[in-house]
C-alpha cells in the first residue's frame, strides 16, 4: 500500500471515532484529532497551547467566479504553505471546515503565535498567483486548567477568525484566555 492511501485509511479509521453530525463535513473530525491529545498533554504539564484558526476569506464568491476546481486548488496549496510555515515539528496544521484550517501550536505563548500568524499571512501572499485569496487569522492561547474545554476553546478561537473575516478579512484578531477557578474561559 502506498503512504498517501496508507494516511487516507488511517484517517477514515480515525475519523470514525470523532463523527461529526454532517457527513459533508469530516474536515470537524481532524480538528478533534488534532486539538484533543494535545489539550490533554497542555493540561498534564500546565503548559500553553496556541491555536490559530484560518479562514480563506470569500471562498464562495472565489468559487463562483473561478469554479470550484480551482478554489478546491488554491485552498490545498494554502494549507501545504500553512504546513511549511508553521515551524516546528510539534506544529500541527489540518482543515476543520471547507474554507478553514486549524494550526496548533503546542507550548507557545500569545507572542508567539501572533508571530506565527503574521508569517503565515506574509507567506500565503507571497506563494499566490493572480487572483488571489486572502485569508483572516482567529489566534488564541491558554494552558488548560480542566479536561472539558477545548470545544469552547476552539469555537472561541473560530470566532475571532470569522470576526477578522467579518472586518474585511485579510487580518489577524488574537486574544490570551485566561480561566477562572471553574473552568471557564475568560478573554
């Protein structure tokens, strides 16, 4: 079995285990994947966890324009340029909707993943060809206090990117979580 149908089987497997309630959209299942074991791992070691949340600004009307073949394109060539640029190996970058990725960047705190995201954007301008995409970054860090939580982390952190989207897009909003003794996240 080649490594690529290898990695897809590997997914479907997992991905089983993370179903999300629409079918049309198992990019949700690698977004658990991928922020649960490191949350649990942030929490063990009282250590912070940034997430960014990416949206490709106006995908649809991209699509529509262009077709969907080649939004389909350039929203995979986004995601291998977030992977080449997000640094480390314990980095990890993966699509948690059809117009956005995930970056989790374990161990980092709220400086540094405004620098990975500004990195990020100058990367995503410069690695495009005519007509381009622009993309709105949500940045948010943390060290978890609780093993519930990272639902609302990531759903926090989505807004802010839909919030950057919602203001033009093509910008960065961040913010730096802190929790109260119940567990629950204030910003």
């Amino acid at each position: 079995m080649l490594f690529k149908e290898s990695v897809v089987t590997l997914h479907r497997e997992l991905s089983r285990g993370f179903a999300s309630n629409d079918p049309a959209d198992p990019p949700a299942s690698a977004a658990a994947l991928l922020l649960v074991p490191e949350w649990t791992q942030a929490l063990r070691l009282q250590q912070s966890l940034s997430l960014m949340v990416v949206t490709v600004d106006h995908v649809r009307a991209f699509s529509g324009q262009y077709g969907r073949e080649l939004a389909e394109a350039r929203l995979l060539h986004i995601g291998e340029v977030l992977k080449a640029t997000a640094g480390r190996a314990r980095d990890s970058v993966g699509r948690c909707s059809a117009d956005a990725f995930m970056v989790l960047l374990p161990h980092t705190p709220a400086d540094g993943a405004r620098a990975v995201a500004e990195r990020c954007q100058r990367a995503i301008r410069a690695a495009q060809v005519e007509p381009l995409l622009t993309a709105s970054f949500g940045a948010g860090t943390l060290i978890p206090r609780s093993e519930a939580g990272h639902s609302v982390f990531f759903n926090t952190v989505a807004q802010l990117s839909e919030d950057a989207t919602r203001a033009g897009g093509d910008r960065i909003l961040t913010r730096h979580f802190a929790h109260s003794r119940t567990g629950a996240m204030r910003g």
